[in-house]
C-alpha cells in the first residue's frame, strides 16, 4: 500500500509523516510511506491546502494533521 504525504516540508507536514510511518509501522505488513514536496505534482493531484495524505492514489485527508489511529484505520479498511 502506498502512502502519500503531500506538503513542502513544514512542521505540520512532518508532524503527518511522523504519523503516517508510525501508522504504517503499527499496521504491519507492506506499506510504503513517501514524501512528495514538488508542488506541480500536488497542483496536478488537485491538492489545494496541505499537508495532504493519499492512500493507493486516493485523496483521504488535505489541509490538516491527520493523527496515527487515523491513518492506522484507513490502512485496516
């Protein structure tokens, strides 16, 4: 599973990454958390406001600091 952490490096989208890899950790099995800070790829996903979280391609959380438990439940689902 895929997981998109979209933002330019600001101490929200960091707070979002510690969450997603913590959640990934937590959910075991094969999930891959990336970092992605271009902002033509976010403009192009139609990201307006981050940080932003995507799973397998999918827009779940924009503009806001998703917790661990979260993303943990949207990993399990």
């Amino acid at each position: 599973m895929l997981i998109e952490v979209f933002g330019p490096g600001c101490a929200k989208c960091q707070t979002l990454e510690r969450h997603a890899r913590h959640a990934a950790e937590q959910a075991g099995g094969d999930h891959q958390v990336v970092k992605v800070s271009d902002h033509a790829v976010m403009a192009a996903r139609g990201i307006l406001s981050t940080p932003a979280l995507a799973v397998d391609g999918h827009l779940k959380f924009q503009g806001r600091v998703a917790s661990s438990d979260e993303i943990a439940a949207l990993l399990k689902g």
